[in-house]
C-alpha cells in the first residue's frame, strides 16, 4: 500500500499539489493542525478548511484527516486548549466549521503496525496514563487506533496531557502535544509511528530497533521559508 502523509499545514494551500499525486497513492493521511498559520489571513485560513473538508467528503475511503492541537481550541468552546496563534476573532467560525463536520475527523489511523497521530504516543504515557482508561472501559482486546478514536469520543482528559518539554507540568505529554524529546527518549514499542507537531527542517526518521520508530514529517512551513513554496515533496510518501 502506497501512502502520502501530509504535516501541519497552518491554512496553508496544498490541495493542488496532492491531487497531482493522489493517484499513485492507496491512502492520503494529514496529520492536522490546519490553522494557526502567522501570516495568512483569516478569510484564507477558512476557506482553506473548508476546501479540505470537502476534499475528504469527496474521497471519503482515501483521505483522513487527524486532528491537531491547534484544531482542538477552536472544536471546543473553552479555554484549556489554548495554544499559541489562537485567534479569537473568528473562534466563533472555527467552531462551527469543525463541529459542523466532526465526523469527517479522527485522532489516530492505522495501518499493521504503522501508526499516524498528531504529536506522537510515548511508551511511558500509554503504559501509565492511557493504561487506566483502557482498564476502565475494557479496551485491551482493542487495537490502538481504535482505543485512541474511542477515547477522544468520550473525551478522556489523559489524551490532552502536556509534558514539560511543552510548558505543561506532566513528565510527557499525549498525542495531541508529546513533544520530538518525549518520542526520540521512549516511543511506543512495536510500531512505526508518523506524526507533526514538531517542526523540522526535512523528514527525519528515529529507529528504537527494527519495529519501533517516529517519522517527523511537520516540514511545510519550513519549506515555504526555506524554498518560498510548497512543492510536492514536502509531503512524506511511503510504501507499507
């Protein structure tokens, strides 16, 4: 299977670029935060989500789209998400937009033991603070992708956890903020993991061993700076 990971995108444009090459891809995957962005404006930010949001309508079965932590403070009308470009002069928008089509968003996807997310999953803050959930409501017979899905529908505190590495007061965070540090230290044993979040000039892969490792692919912002466009490679391509 042939995927095509897409990182952060801010409101950023990218829909020509992926629809040139979806085609010789099985599975579209972005892994969130699609505002936020310190320089565009807000109409462009919006229409931006929305011509996502109707790509994924349009290619239900092809495309996912996770969610980010910057989506998150504009999905929920309160003030424990707030993160940094938090604009509240369209949160009212925000808002509507993402609870309008909340179904066409998840938090996690999977593949065998390939495992999309938008910050990561740290072995320490499954084993010892998710564990509890998946006790409670009798998860473990679960794949993790479905335990994480579930979770966010029940709207389990733990997936919010921010580590310290990220200002919060936790020794890591979850897979909404675990921090490149908390993952390259101690990433989920068994899986290869796909996420954003974490800025980095180009992919970077860490390898535990043979089966555990974290693929960073939050580069196009960095390549608009660097390259002043988007180009098609700065998307994370991979055959599973």
């Amino acid at each position: 299977m042939n995927t095509l990971s897409i990182g952060d995108t801010h409101g950023n444009f990218v829909l020509d670029d992926v629809k040139r090459v979806m085609d010789k891809h099985d599975k579209i995957i972005f892994v969130g935060d699609y505002v936020d962005s310190f320089t565009l404006d807000n109409p462009t930010i919006n229409k931006n989500l929305c011509d996502l949001i109707e790509f994924k309508k349009k290619n239900e079965g092809k495309v996912v789209l996770l969610l980010g932590n910057h989506d998150l403070q504009y999905m929920y009308n309160n003030d424990i998400h707030r993160c940094s470009g938090y604009r509240p002069e369209i949160r009212f928008d925000l808002f509507d937009i993402f609870n309008n089509n909340k179904d066409v968003f998840q938090i996690a996807f999977q593949i065998d033991n390939y495992l999309w997310t938008h910050a990561g999953i740290n072995t320490g803050w499954y084993k010892y603070r998710f564990n509890k959930f998946i006790k409670k409501n009798n998860l473990k017979d679960m794949l993790i992708v479905d335990q994480l899905n579930f979770a966010f529908e029940s709207y389990e505190e733990t997936l919010f956890d921010v580590g310290h590495w990220r200002g919060g007061y936790l020794d890591v965070g979850g897979p909404f903020w675990a921090d490149k540090r908390e993952l390259i230290n101690n990433p989920l044993k068994g899986y290869h993991q796909i996420v954003g979040h974490t800025r980095v000039k180009d992919y970077t892969t860490n390898y535990k061993n043979n089966d555990t490792s974290v693929t960073f692919i939050d580069v196009i912002e960095s390549h608009i700076e660097n390259f002043e466009f988007l180009r098609e490679n700065s998307f994370y391509s991979s055959r599973i």
